[in-house]
C-alpha cells in the first residue's frame, strides 16, 4: 500500500491511495482523496493486513502443489499359463508425496 502525491496534490490536500496486488487487469488506487480520508484508510487497511497475517500461522501459500502420480500398470503373468496377463493398476507414491501426506497428517 501507498500514499503518494505530487506537488500540486500537496496544495489541494488530496492524495492518491494505492494497493499493490499480483498482477493483473485490475490495479486497485483511489485518486484524489482528501487527505485525512486517504490516511484513514490506509490505516485501517494496515489494521487488517497486520491482523490477517497474524492469523495465518503457516506459510502454506508457499507450498508447491504437487499432483498425483498416475497408478502405473502391473504385468503379471497368467497363473494358469494360458491365455492374456493381467493387468492390475498400482499406485505408487513418490517421496514428495509421502513427505507432503505425512506434512498433511501432522498439521
């Protein structure tokens, strides 16, 4: 978040409040607020930032998602020696995703 104004803004006692976000088509900003306004909300924006992140007691939003294998397919013979093998799907779990389940389990 910011406040910015100009010089002309000074005179006129109005300024800008701008709220960084990710990029994208929107680029939240209030324009020419009066001045005790602009700073109101930017404290009270602050206020809910501050409290927002002190509520999130981990940093999952950091956690890469990663997705699950596809099962890989067994070739066994057939027990009787005849006939197509079986194909039986089983599912296989690499040591990232052991690690994040246990992660998951553990909170």
């Amino acid at each position: 978040m910011a406040l910015q104004q100009g010089p002309l803004a000074r005179w006129f006692r109005v300024a800008d409040l701008v709220l960084h976000t990710t990029p994208g088509p929107v680029a939240p900003r209030l324009r020419q607020a009066g001045l005790d306004e602009a700073r109101r909300l930017f404290d009270e924006q602050s206020a809910r930032a501050r409290l927002a992140r002190k509520r999130q007691t981990t940093e999952q939003w950091l956690r890469q998602v990663v997705p699950a294998p596809e099962p890989t397919p067994v070739v066994e013979p057939d027990p009787v020696g005849e006939g197509e093998a079986v194909v039986e799907p089983v599912e296989i779990l690499d040591s990232r995703m052991q690690n994040q389940q246990e992660g998951q389990r553990n909170g």
